[in-house]
C-alpha cells in the first residue's frame, strides 16, 4: 500500500481531529466532546462512504492549507466552506458537499467558513489518529484524544490509510439554513430570575461575542437580574446549558464544557436547535424562544428524519 | 430517596435529593449513580453525580424524558452492596512560592497561617464529587473556621497540583487551569492520569482523603 499523507502548511485557527465524542465519563470530569455541528459531521462521512463515526478533521473560521503526498485520495467538505484545490496545470474552486479528488502535490486550501463557524474535511478512508476512551476528539483544553490533545500544529504530517477509491463525483444538494430563534426548555433555576429577567430572557436580542469556543459560547444583552442567588451548590452540567452568572450575561455550554457548574441555570438549548447554534459566529443576533419538551422531542424526530432524508440523497 | 425528577432539557433527568451538602445526602447520590451506572441501562450516554443532584443524559435517539423516568423510579437499589471507599494520602508542600493566597486568607480569615494549617491538616475530607476539570475532587467539609468566599476576580492560570479552598470545600486542581480558590499548597502528586483509560482518578467520589505536610526537599524529590 502506498502511503499517503498531508503535510499542514498552514494549520488554520483551531484545527482538530473529530468523531461522536465520548460517553460515560462526566462523573470523572471529561465531557463529550466530538464534532460541534453533528449534521455537517454525519454529512461528510456518509459523502466519503465512511462508517459513521470516523473521524474526520474540524476547523473554525479559517481552515488549514494542506500538501497532499501519495497516490490518490478522494475527500469532501461540509458546512459553509470557501475551499480551492491547486492541481499542478489548474485551481479549482471547490464546493461543498461534493467529493473531489487529490493526487501527488495537490494542495488544498481552505480559506474560511462562511458566515458560519465550523466546517468538516473528510477523507475517503481512516485518518492515522490516536484513540482515548474510544474516541480520537481532541479536547484542546484538557488535552485529551488524538495529537495528544493538542490542535492541528504547522509541518505536522496527518498520514491517511485505508483509502476507498469510490466514485469521485458523489454529491449532494444541500444549503445550511440560518436559524432565527434558538428554542429552549426552562431550566432548573428558572425561578431564581427577576420578573423582568425572564421578560427579557425571551423577548430580547442577545449578542454572540468574540468570547465564544467549543466550550462555550458567552453573550451579552440586557442584564437578567437574579433574584435569588447568584451561586448554586455545584451541579452537573450539560451541553445546550444556559448558565447566567452574576453579571447578568448568559453563557451557553457547548460540547468541551466543563461537567460541573456554580451558576443558575435559566434554560437548555433543545437538542435539534443545537448544530445550528453552534455555527453562529461572533456578532451574531440571536432570541430565546420557550418551548415545551413533547414539542422539542417532535423536532428532534423531525431533525434526525431530515439528515437521515439528507444522506439517501446523496448521488 | 430522590425528592423530585425533572427534566433538564430534552436529553436528561435533573434528580433533586435535597438542597443540604451533607455526607449523608451526597451518599445516596453515590449510591444511585454506582446502581445505575452497572445495570447499564439502554440509552443513557452519562451520569454526573455532585453534592446533592444526580444528572442522567440520555441518547434521544434511543429513549427519551418520560420512559427513562420510569425506569428509574422503578430502580431497585443493591442494598447489601456496601459503598466502596478509599482512604487516600496526599503530600503537600505549603512553601510560599506553592501557597498564593495564604496572606490574603490570614486577613480574610482573621487566624495566623500557623493556625490556618494546623486546621487544614487536622481533618480528614471526603470526596463529595469529581468534575469540572477531570478528575478534580470536591472535597470536604473544612473546619469552620476555614470557610470563606472564592476570590473576586478568578486566576486565569492555576499551575496543576494546586490545592484550593472555597466555602466550606477543598479542591486540587489536576491540571493547569483556570479557577477562583484559595491556593495554600501544591501537591507533588498526579491526581489524574489520562494514560490510564480504566481508573484515571486518584480519588474517587466517596473516598476519604488526608492531606500530609511535606517539606521543600521532600517535594522535589517526590517524583524521582
């Protein structure tokens, strides 16, 4: 078998190594990680005809610009992604959710993700990765999965193997939709927030600010005043939580989030609202919309039905 | 024993068992958590138990709020199983370049560092929790004396091995971090080992540890 690998060239902004994560391990302080928008994730490896979870190579804003070496590889990339493949005689402007292919010397540079945050690369085979807890994702803060935990860095060599050389044209058609309102569940601590506080919670716009990785995502708006206590005895935490410390200002607990928290919990993000979440970058402008759990059990339905309608599309 | 289930979200079970943090409370969280956790129940992807809660994330695919309720309400609990428990020893080294905010605790508090320590190591404490970094210990209860606030504004950097004070709590922070207690020590010790993939705590909730005073030199040479 030949070998076939990237050199990094450029290593982008926070590059990483994802799968679907880690279970069972919160009560020992590890959270689940994986990829942070799951659709985009599934998409890529059911376009490259992969298993499931393999794991597939994350970026956020800027993507990294890397040298193929070896015989042939087909790959394609997922999200909102502006992407060019530099063949020796000619560039082409790729596009996504579709497979290309790379030979010898062919560079692929991913510029950036489009009024989005995350976009996925996967390769048509496995890539070389280190596996903890049964999952290669890296969570950069900890400094747990493959890479020793650490992000994509310059000159390093990402070694392919088992490439499958399926049809090269396979494609699907498909735009990410923006999300308006992001639908949540009262939390736990609803009732420690003013009158006021929870007018303000669903009716006004929040802010997405620069503050924002794949642990959490911090906002900024009108102040929701507490009106019980700003602590609470140290508790669990899931992703999709919506803390508010004292300053008033909501924190959204993405998927590298600590698995213990202080902070009132004023509500949780419904899990098929998540993947669009996640991909909302800094500036943007998003509204709390309250929902009941039997109706957010139906759109989780309705999302799952939609990605599984999503890969019987692909050609 | 659990006083109320409720749903945190669409994907898990908040079970409330009082709002006391007492050993006794926090060992019918244990016990639940380490029932459950072995009857391996189809759809439940974590457990995160802490003082006085038990959070049970589940697999929205596979099951959702109201059935997994049941079941574990229904939960027949082992009860001749008897609670494991470690007693574990942890050195640490109280130097000033370890110790950061021992004089702003001798202020805050009122007692001299002397009596600070002489408190501190007095004491066994019990492991109510582990999480928000891993393997991080909750531990507890400190003397009375010792209860105080976290600081104002948190460090952004915390080197691992610290061992922090906050409330009526005790921690070691088990890798570089960022954190808002009051740092009186480091320990030469590695608390949490991610090479191990079955047992990478040291301690676990439930055990009991003794701190043990170390010198400088004791310190350098621990891990020689």
């Amino acid at each position: 078998m030949t070998k076939n690998y990237f050199e990094v060239i450029r290593p982008g902004i926070n590059t990483t190594f994802q799968d679907l994560g880690r279970k069972n391990l919160y009560h020992i302080g590890i959270p689940f990680s994986g990829a942070m928008d799951n659709r985009n994730f599934i998409l890529a490896n059911a376009i490259s005809r992969n298993k499931e979870n393999t794991p597939v190579i994350e970026f956020a804003y800027q993507g990294p610009l890397l040298k193929f070496k070896g015989e042939k590889v087909n790959f394609n990339i997922t999200g909102n992604v502006s992407f060019k493949l530099i063949k020796r005689e000619e560039q082409i402007e790729g596009n996504c959710y579709q497979n290309y292919t790379l030979e010898d010397g062919d560079h692929l540079d991913i510029l950036s993700t489009n009024n989005s945050v995350y976009g996925y690369l996967a390769i048509s085979g496995n890539i070389d990765v280190q596996f903890q807890w049964n999952s290669c994702s890296i969570n950069t803060k900890a400094n747990i999965g493959a890479n020793d935990g650490k992000k994509i860095e310059k000159d390093q060599l990402i070694k392919i193997l088992d490439t499958h050389s399926h049809n090269s044209n396979r494609k699907l058609e498909y735009i990410n939709s923006k999300i308006e309102n992001i639908r949540v569940i009262k939390g736990t601590n609803f009732n420690y927030f003013s009158d006021e506080g929870k007018k303000i919670f669903f009716e006004k716009e929040f802010t997405v600010t620069k503050l924002t990785d794949r642990m959490g995502m911090r906002l900024e708006g009108p102040k929701i005043e507490n009106i019980v206590d700003t602590n609470i005895k140290s508790e669990g935490i899931i992703k999709g939580v919506i803390q508010v410390p004292a300053d008033g200002n909501p924190i959204i607990m993405l998927s590298d989030h600590g698995t213990i928290g202080g902070y009132p919990k004023i509500g949780v993000v419904i899990s098929s609202d998540y993947d669009k979440l996640v991909q909302l970058p800094p500036g943007s402008k998003i509204k709390f919309k309250e929902i009941e759990l039997s109706d957010a059990e139906i759109l989780f339905k309705l999302y799952e039905m939609e990605t599984q309608n999503l890969v019987s599309k692909i050609k | 024993m659990i006083k109320n289930i409720s749903n945190l979200g669409d994907a898990a079970l908040y079970c409330d068992f009082g709002s006391d943090v007492n050993k006794e409370i926090n060992s019918k969280v244990i016990k639940y958590f380490k029932n459950i956790k072995k009857k391996e129940i189809e759809g439940i992807i974590n457990l995160t138990p802490s003082y006085n809660k038990l959070i049970i994330s589940f697999d929205l695919k596979v099951t959702n709020y109201n059935s997994l309720k049941k079941i574990i309400e229904n939960l027949e609990l082992n009860k001749t199983e008897k609670l494991e428990s470690n007693i574990i020893k942890i050195p640490i080294c109280c130097e000033k370049e370890f110790a950061f905010d021992i004089k702003q605790l001798e202020e805050k508090l009122k007692i001299s560092e002397t009596k600070i320590y002489e408190k501190f190591f007095s004491k066994e404490y019990f492991c109510y929790m582990t999480g928000f970094i891993a393997g991080l210990p909750f531990l507890g209860d400190l003397d009375l004396s010792l209860k105080t606030k976290r600081l104002e504004t948190p460090r952004v950097k915390i080197p691992k091995g610290s061992v922090g004070i906050a409330e009526q709590f005790c921690n070691i922070y088990t890798f570089e971090s960022p954190g808002g207690w009051n740092i009186i020590g480091n320990t030469p010790i590695n608390v949490f080992d991610k090479t191990k993939e079955k047992e990478p705590n040291l301690i676990n909730p439930g055990d009991t540890v003794i701190f043990e005073k170390i010198s400088k030199t004791q310190y350098e040479k621990y891990n020689d």
